[in-house]
C-alpha cells in the first residue's frame, strides 16, 4: 500500500477490525452521504478517522446521531462549540495534546485561533449538516 495523508484520505474503522481507506475527504457534505452508502452497515459500530488543518471559523455545524466523536487537537488551538436543543452553548477551549469529546446528537462547530490540525475519531454514518 502506498502511503497517504490522513488529512486528505480518511480511514473507516469497521466491524471485524478492518481498516478502509476512504476515496479523498471534501468539506462538501454529499462526501458524508456517499460515506454513508459504503459504510452505513456498520452502523454505530464504524468509525471514520480523519484529521483537518484549518484557519478559519467553520461555515457549518454538525452532529452524528450513532454516536460521540473524539477530537484531539494535534496543532494550534481551537474552540469548539457544541449547541444544546434549547440553544445554550458549550465552549470548550484545546490546545496542543488535548481532546474533547462532542456527544451524540449534539451540534457543533468549531472556531480557531490561527491555524489548527485536528484529529477526529467520528460516527461518520448518519452525520448532519447545517448553516452556522
């Protein structure tokens, strides 16, 4: 197997323990739907792994009902923001080495200080998106 960047090419984590490269990540949302049609079997029990370098404020808020996410931040720092169904708001504040977890079903988003890499361990199946 050749060697690819996490970054642009993120990997499934399926039942059985098999690890799947995935075709390359694009911040369009029909990538999760095409996600979903190859993976959507496995249910909460996949997971995508991925990682994304960014400068700038997310445009969207997101959430994955199969489950929660882990979010480590690999470089940089970050805000994410995880929205309740009443609208009250969460901040939690990563640096370097640090992680959060964003629960199932809860929306969120992310703001950055400057450029940031982050490591997502995510329910991919089922995720949502919507306009911030």
């Amino acid at each position: 197997m050749t060697p690819k960047s996490l970054s642009t090419y993120p990997i499934h984590l399926a039942r059985g323990g098999k690890a799947v490269a995935q075709p390359a990540m694009t911040s369009d949302p029909a990538w999760y739907a095409a996600y979903d049609a190859r993976h959507g079997g496995d249910g909460a029990d996949g997971r995508l792994v991925s990682a994304y370098r960014f400068s700038s404020n997310w445009s969207m808020w997101e959430r994955h009902p199969l489950g929660e996410e882990i979010v480590y931040c690999i470089a940089g720092s970050v805000t994410l923001r995880q929205r309740a169904d009443d609208g009250t708001e969460t901040h939690v504040a990563l640096s370097a080495g640090a992680y959060a977890i964003n629960p199932a079903n809860v929306w969120h988003t992310a703001d950055a200080a400057g450029e940031v890499e982050l490591l997502f361990i995510t329910p991919g199946s089922g995720t949502e998106h919507e306009p911030r």
